[in-house]
C-alpha cells in the first residue's frame, strides 16, 4: 500500500484509557459532529491538523513493538473523527496489520458507510461513542442525526467486530433514564460488546472552547455525582453488561 498524507492534530503515547494495554494514539483532525461538550474542539477543522504521513507515524509506531508485546497495547486512532480521513485511517491500520500491532479505532461511526468492509475489517477494537439513544437527545447533543451510529453499530456485530461502548453522562442533557436505559438495552442485544465505559461528563475542554474565542454551552452545566454515575453504570449492570 503506498503511503498516505493526513491531517493529525497530535500523538500521544503511553495512553492507558483508549483501548487494552499502552496506546499509541494518533489524534486525527476534523470531525462532522459538534458535540457540546467536545474536548478537543480544537480539533473539529481538518486543516487544523498539521500534514502527517502514515509511514513516518508508522515507522515510530514500530518503535514500541516491544512494548506493545509485553503491555498488550498497539495503535489507537482517534479525534476528531478518524473515519473523516478514510484512506490515512487504512494506511495505518494496514501498516498495523502488517506488523501484527493491536489496532483501534475510536468513533463515533457516524461516516461508517463511507468505508468498505476491508477497512473496517482492519481495526481489531472499536471504541464506539453513543452520546444519547433518544434521537432529539443525540441531536441536540452533537448536532447530527443519531441513525449511523446505531447501523454502525449493527455493522460490526455481522462483522464479528470487538466493541466497547462509550457513553458520556451529562447532568440535564444525557441523563434521562429512558435515554440511558436505551442505550442500554440497545447495547446489550448486540454480540460483540465486551465493555461499556459510562464516562462523567466534565469541563476539562471548556479553556479550549473560550481560546478558541467560542461559547461553551455547557457552562453552567454540573459534573455528575459519583453516585448518580454509579446510577448510570449499574443501569448498564442490570443489562448484563461489563460496566467500567
Ligand atoms: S465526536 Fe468527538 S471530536 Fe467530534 S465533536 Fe464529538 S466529542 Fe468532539
């Protein structure tokens, strides 16, 4: 496969969160999503990223091999959206493949059909971001519709796929219990989920949004007790889920 050029906001290694083991991750630029409580809105524009070649990513990749044999870990792309690069994404998954590094792709799935089932067929994890199950939720949420996602998902179960699930529980906004009970029950009807990560939402992006000379709309919105995560979590539980 020949080498190919995409935009990459940052890289980190050494992550502990974004998939099993130690993770090299390659945060991608641009995402079609407006999620409110984005992170990393400094990375939604494409061309914020800087120019990036797979094999140069690759060849530092093959670096930590050791590493990745001895922890678990291997590659993890994520965003942004890695799905809105589609051949960058392939040349670093195919490159993974080839040197047998553990592969993972964290997205929302909301550009899936964009890629073929060799693509997809690459990664060997999907970390797969449910924001909301009720559709105005999802919507209002990350100002798109919420139906890729949820074919995305159905996807990867014909496609044998391993999947964790992620699902950010913001007071007032995600916390409705027809909404987490529908993610929920949704979720546990698929095959091939083997841990959901129900994660308190938090105002950690909030500096970036106000750099960014952007309004934060979650502003006044609070951070979930630990109790009413714990809520949310054992809702999840209840559904014979693997909850963390
Ligand atoms: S999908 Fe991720 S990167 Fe895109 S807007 Fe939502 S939180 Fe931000």
């Amino acid at each position: 496969m020949q080498d190919t050029m995409g935009y990459v906001h940052s890289v980190e290694t050494g992550g502990t969160v974004d998939g099993p083991g130690l993770r090299y991750i390659v945060f991608t630029s641009g995402c079609p999503l407006r999620c409110l409580y984005c992170h990393n809105p400094d990375t939604l524009k494409l061309k914020a990223g800087k120019q990036s070649s797979a094999y140069e990513l690759l060849k530092d990749i093959s670096t930590y091999r050791t590493y990745f044999e001895t922890g678990g870990g291997g590659l993890t792309v994520s965003g942004g959206e890695p799905m809105a690069q589609k051949e960058f994404l392939k040349t670093l998954l195919w490159g993974c493949n080839q040197m047998g590094v553990h592969t993972t792709v964290d997205t929302s799935g909301y550009l899936h059909a964009n890629l073929d089932d060799e693509t997809i067929d690459m990664a060997d994890l999907y970390l797969l971001d449910i924001k909301s199950w009720v559709p105005e939720t999802y919507k209002k949420v990350t100002g798109v519709e919420v139906g890729p996602t949820l074919e995305f998902a159905k996807r990867l179960e014909k496609m044998e796929k391993d999947v964790w699930i992620r699902f950010v529980l913001v007071p007032g906004l995600t916390d409705a219990p027809e909404n987490v009970e529908g993610v929920a029950k949704f979720v546990s009807e698929l095959g091939n989920v083997k841990r959901v990560d129900v994660l308190p939402f938090h105002k950690m992006g909030e500096h970036k949004w106000q750099s960014m000379g952007k309004a934060y709309q979650l502003k006044d919105t609070r951070e979930p007790t630990a109790e009413e995560t714990e809520a949310a979590k054992e809702t999840f539980r209840n559904y014979g889920l693997d909850v963390h």
